[in-house]
C-alpha cells in the first residue's frame, strides 16, 4: 500500500533530525505524486461508471447497479484521499514543530539566543 510506504518513509524523514537525504525526499515525492495521480484516475473512472454503456440501453436495475459501485468506489476514494491529506498535513506539523524546536542558527531566521 502506497500510503503505508509513505507513512514510513515520512517517519524516518522525521526522525533523522541531522539528516539531509535527498534520495528520501525523492521517494516520498515521487510517492506523493503516485497516489496523487492515482485518486485522479481513480474519480476518472468512477465517472465513467454511470457513461460506459449508457448508449445500449440499460435497465433500471444495472442503473441501480452502476449507481450502487459509483458511491461504493467513491465513498473508498474519499477516505483514502482524506487519510493521505491527514498524513500530509501531521507530517508538515511534526516538520515545522521540529524546525520551531531547533537550535539556534539551524533555520536562518533565530538569533543566536544568549550567546550575543
């Protein structure tokens, strides 16, 4: 599962505070642009559900079908877009938390607090 692979890369990213791994960022947007790509093809399809074969005559009942698979696979890719957005926004958290807690001179922006 892609979103399980992220979850641990977006983990060691975390917590390698002196580490400035290039290759790990690649992967995980590399990842992120996978599943990205992934919903949208995904809603593609779920959209092409209620299209595809709409011209040969369906019945009411492989209208409640195709209906019936759409709010399935949505409701699916609904939760799994807001489980990926969620990682996301705690790993954007967790990386300005660790930025906000690091010692002075780190991140550009800190005096050297004390020692002036």
């Amino acid at each position: 599962d892609r979103l399980v692979q992220l979850e641990k890369l977006q983990s060691k990213r975390i917590r390698e505070v002196f580490s400035d791994d290039a290759k790990l960022e690649q992967e995980m947007e590399l990842l992120c642009t996978s599943i990205t790509a992934f919903c949208k093809s995904v809603e593609q399809k779920i959209h092409q559900i209620q299209t595809r074969g709409s011209e040969m005559g369906v019945t009411r009942g492989d209208n409640k079908m195709r209906t019936a698979a759409q709010r399935q696979l949505a409701k699916q890719l609904q939760d799994t877009s807001k489980q990926f957005r969620e990682m996301q926004k705690k790993y954007v958290a967790q990386l300005r938390q660790r930025q906000a807690g690091a010692p002075a001179g780190e991140d550009g922006d800190r005096a050297d607090a004390g020692f002036s």
